[in-house]
C-alpha cells in the first residue's frame, strides 16, 4: 500500500516544483517597463470607482439589493470593481502574454523539451497570472476599506473569494489563447470582455434587465464572481455563495483540463 502511495506523492511534489519553475521563469524576466502595465491594471478600475461609483452615485442615491439591503451606490459598484479587475487581471497575462510565447517567441517548445509538462505549464502560467490578480484584489480591498464600502473582516474574506475569480478566468483565458490563430482575434476578445464588464450587474442590477436577457446574464462567469464578491462584502444570502463557488470551480477545473490538452496538442504535434 505505502509502495503505491508514495510514488504518486513524488510524482506530485515533482510536478509542483516544475509549475514552479515556469513561475520563476516570469519573474526573473520582469523588465521595469512592466511594473507600469502592473500598476496601470489596478488604476483603470479604481478610476471606474471614482468617476461611476462616486460620481454618478451621488444623481443615483442608495439601491436596494434583493435581500432587501440598502447600500450607496458606490459600495454597489466597488465589488464589481473588485471582480472586474481580477479578471482582466488574470486575461492580460493568460491570453496576450501566453499567445506571445507559444505561437510566437516559442518559448514552450523549449520547456517541453526538459521534464516539464504541458499541464504544469498550464499550471505555471496561471500561477504567475494570479501573482499579478492577488496584488490588485490586495490593493483593490484596502481601498474599499479606507473609504468605508466594506469592512475589514468583510474583506479579508473577499480577498480569497478575488484569488479564486482570478484562477477560474486565468483558466478560461488560457484556454482561449490556445485556440487563437492570429493577434487580430484579441480584438474579438476585447470585445467579449467589454460586452461582459458592462453587463455582468456591474453597474445596474441584473433584475433590472429583461427576463431572458437576465438569464443569460446570470450564467456567465463574471455574473457569478460579481454576485458572490458583493454579498460578501456588503451583505447577502450566505447560502447562494456556495452556488456561485461551486460555479467558478467547475469552470476553472474545466479550463485547465482544455487548455492543457489543447497545449499538449499544439506543442507536440
């Protein structure tokens, strides 16, 4: 039993040293222009929260949220914010970085050719991506907390919430990049990723919308990481965020497993 058991316990130990190493491959490459684009991804949302959140919150007043919670229109915005951010986070590193070095800098034809695995890549890759995220939900909270949209207790609870969000669309976005043919498709994705920070109840409550077009609204991974970050943070049924996380898992495991084996597939052919 021990004879089976600790070879499968090697082989995992092994395999996170070399997700590890791919990790420590982007660090070590970091150029100082880079720390600009790092900043640059936490501002963008942050003056979202100003300009909507305060701005337009002041002609707008208090909403009402379906639990029956009564919040300013700023704390409504800000875990949208929050969410929005570790998504576009996570996209910037898996789909534009990643597609450069696969398709072409070639980067992972070489890591192929050393013991580590197109799984552990994939793995590596979004280890890195998460680095980048957890920084703007850290920064992103301390924020909300400063300006009274949240508690610190609240916020510390978010903050795994924000890494896990991350996660799930550093995995949908690897698994686009796998699938992309030329730099000209990002332009598709921006487009995708705008259609879903506009209506994923970031700035309007999703029950506001048409029945149908609230459906489709409510199943979309950014719909799921916004209502599960906001009743955190400001208060909400405890029982839908068990829905909300078991969504995000299902699509995170789901996109780690596709973009694997389409990067085994690409790489190896």
């Amino acid at each position: 039993m021990v004879s089976l058991v600790l070879p499968r316990l090697v082989d995992v130990s092994a395999a996170s040293r070399r997700s590890a190493s791919v990790t420590e491959r982007n660090v070590s490459a970091l150029k100082s222009i880079y720390w600009l684009l790092l900043v640059s991804g936490f501002v963008e949302p942050l003056l979202y929260l100003f300009s909507i959140g305060i701005g337009v919150g002041a002609l707008v007043g208090d909403l009402t949220l379906p639990g029956g919670a009564v919040v300013t229109y700023a704390a409504f915005v800000a875990p949208a914010m929050l969410a929005s951010s570790a998504m576009t986070g996570a996209f910037a590193e898996t789909t534009f970085n990643f597609f450069g070095k696969m398709k072409y800098m070639k980067l992972y034809d070489g890591v192929i050719a050393t013991p580590v695995r197109p799984f552990e890549i994939a793995l590596g890759e979004l280890a890195w991506a998460m680095l980048r995220g957890s920084a703007y939900s850290a920064a992103f909270l301390v924020v909300m907390v400063v300006m009274d949209l949240t508690t610190v207790a609240r916020a510390v609870v978010a903050f795994p919430v924000a890494v896990l969000v991350g996660f799930t669309f550093g995995a949908i976005g690897m698994t686009i990049a796998t699938f992309m043919r030329s730099w000209q498709d990002f332009d598709l994705l921006g487009s995708a990723q705008f259609v879903l920070f506009l209506f994923s109840g970031t700035f309007v409550p999703a029950q506001a919308y048409p029945t149908l077009l609230r459906w489709v609204i409510e199943v979309t991974p950014l719909y799921r990481a916004v209502h599960l970050i906001r009743g955190i943070t400001v208060g909400g049924s405890g029982w839908t965020w068990l829905l909300d996380i078991g969504y995000l898992l299902v699509v995170l495991a789901v996109g780690l497993f596709i973009a694997s084996r389409r990067m085994s597939r690409l790489l190896y052919r």
